[in-house]
C-alpha cells in the first residue's frame, strides 16, 4: 500500500496521482487534505510517514507546492528517507542509491504528466544495495546520533 499526502498547493496533484494508481491497480491510502483549503505541509507529512515507519504502508509520495518544504518534514521522521524530485534520473536513482522511501513532488514546479512518469518509475525500481547500503546505514546513523567519520 503507498501512502498519499499533501498540502493545499499539492492537492490538486494528489488527486491526479490518486486517479493514476486506481488506474494502475495500485493499492493507497489517502491521510490529506482533502480540499485545497490552507493545510500545513508538515502535517501531512506526519501523518503520511508514520504510516511508512509502521511498516503499514511501503512508501509515501507527498506533494506541496515546491516539494522541499513536505520533505523536509518528511525527513524528520526516524526511519524516512525522502527525495524532492523533478526529473526523471532522479527519481530513479533515489531509489537505486538512496533506498528512499518517500517521494515529494512540486506541484507548482512539474506538471501532471511528468509527476505520473516520476510516481511510476519511483514505485517500479529497486534498491541496489551493496555499497549504497553502507551509505543508506550511515544516514540511519547520523539520525541514530552517531559519528560516521
Ligand atoms: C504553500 O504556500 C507552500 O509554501 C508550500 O506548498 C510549499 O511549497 C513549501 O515548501
């Protein structure tokens, strides 16, 4: 199950992503906001993370109106890694290198149709492992309050 949520800004984006993954059969649950009156972008980013932390669902993709703002949020909740992204490279190279488990979207900075290219290929690849898991360890560390030079 991937967890959805968004700011007022990333409402409107929300919605098209809900419409995508319903057409793609892919299971979500949406924590809000559900109308694009004002809705703190941190908020939603709570709410959706726990949810990823919880192990309920496998990853959360938030949109606000940058993308930065839900994700640095997102990023302050232990255990999730979250990726602001606009272009495609990134979206799946967060995933090969950073195992992230959360993908923020600008819906003032991307369209719809590149954001739907972005949540597919997100969802689709995997993580490489390997060396990357050394690194992704030492984020976990850092937030651990460990030194990790
Ligand atoms: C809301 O106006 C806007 O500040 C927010 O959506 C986001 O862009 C913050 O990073």
């Amino acid at each position: 199950m991937i967890v959805l949520g968004s700011d007022h800004a990333g409402y409107p984006l929300k919605e098209e992503i809900k419409v995508y993954l319903e057409e793609n059969g892919i299971e979500y649950c949406d924590v809000g906001c559900y109308s694009p009156e004002r809705y703190d972008y941190a908020k939603a980013a709570q709410k959706a993370c726990e949810k990823v932390v919880s192990g309920e669902a496998k990853k959360a993709i938030l949109c606000c109106g940058t993308g930065i703002g839900i994700s640095m949020a997102a990023n302050k909740v232990k255990g999730i890694r979250a990726a602001a992204v606009s272009d495609y490279f990134s979206a799946k190279f967060t995933r090969m290198h950073n195992d992230a488990n959360c993908l923020c979207l600008g819906a003032r900075v991307i369209g719809a149709g590149l954001a739907l290219e972005l949540v597919d290929v997100f969802l689709e690849t995997g993580f490489e492992g390997g060396r990357h898991q050394t690194r992704v360890d030492q984020i976990t560390a850092i937030e651990n309050g460990e030194k990790v030079y």
